[in-house]
C-alpha cells in the first residue's frame, strides 16, 4: 500500500504540475489539512502520527520534489523554498510569528470575522460578525493568534516575511519580479 500510494504521488506530483503549466496558474500545497481534520476526537496525538505515517511520509516526498522543482526555477510554484521545507516538517517544525489579526483575516460564508483558517476550521475562538456590525467592528474584535507554528499553507510567505526570513524575502522579491 506505501508502495502504492509512493507511487501515486509521484504521478500526482507531475500531473498537478503540468496542469498549472497548462492553464498558466499557480499552485501551492497544504497536505496536513486533511490529517487535521481528521485528527479531530482522537485522544492521544502519537497514535494518530503513527497511523498517519506513511501519508506523511508520501507528503514529505511530494514536497521535497516541488522544492527541487521551485530550485530549478518552476514559477507554477507559489510557495517559497523556506514554506515548503516548514511545511515538510509538520508537525514537527519550528515556530514562527504569525499576522493572523494583524496583516489578514477570515471571513466566513455566515459573515463571521477568524484570525485565520485554522480558527475556522476548529471554531473555537469568539467571533464577531461582520454582517452584523461591519467589517471595521468585527475586525478590532479579533486578536491576533498565538499558535506553536503555521499550517496555513496560502499565508505563511506572509509569516515568514513578518518574521523578517531574508531567504524568503529575496526569493519572494525574485518570484514577483
């Protein structure tokens, strides 16, 4: 089955791609949502890595292959090399400041104002709602999160220019030049 699904990834990893070549569109990657999502009920965290192994070990080849990819200067890339290697490392990597509240927010479907994905996903922060009170209101009603380190695959350029990451910057500089 790792063998197997090995495989699909390497499939998969061309594939999506080729696609973004074809339609002249960028692509990034989060695996770890749906490992959270799932992760949701279960009691103790060391059982759900272990169950969750070879997946992640997948995922770990995925990444390492669009970091070879972004190296050889692929633009359908949209995640710098230093997001990629954060996220290679999940859950395990190093903690990072986070603008959640501060530089951007989540607005749901509802009008509800979260500091990010991830509180949307959990909800289990306070909000305010924008639809309610305005987007001005809802968003002083947000705090800016403390969490251990970012999953939030479409934001962390963000984290790590915040945090003042040189490689980043100069690799974001380079992307958008």
């Amino acid at each position: 089955d790792v063998e197997r699904s090995r495989g699909l990834g390497d499939v998969y990893k061309r594939q999506v791609l080729e696609i973004a070549r074809d339609y002249n569109a960028g692509m990034s990657i989060c695996p770890m949502t749906k490992l959270l999502s799932e992760m949701h009920g279960k009691n103790k965290w060391e059982d759900f890595m272990k169950e969750n192994a070879p997946v992640r070990k997948a995922q770990a080849g995925i990444i390492e292959y669009l970091i070879k990819e972004k190296k050889r200067g692929n633009r359908q890339i949209n995640q710098s090399i230093s997001v990629l290697r954060h996220i290679k490392q999940w859950p395990r990597h190093g903690r990072i400041r986070c603008v959640a509240g501060i530089l951007y927010a989540r607005i749901s479907p509802d009008g509800h104002v979260y500091p990010c994905n991830r509180f949307f996903i959990d909800k289990k922060l306070p909000t305010s709602n924008a639809s309610r009170v305005g987007f001005s209101k809802a968003w002083e009603y947000i705090s800016p999160v403390t969490c251990r380190s970012c999953w939030f695959n479409s934001r962390l350029d963000f984290n790590f220019i915040y945090n003042l990451d040189i490689r980043t910057i100069m690799e974001v500089m380079r992307f958008w030049a």
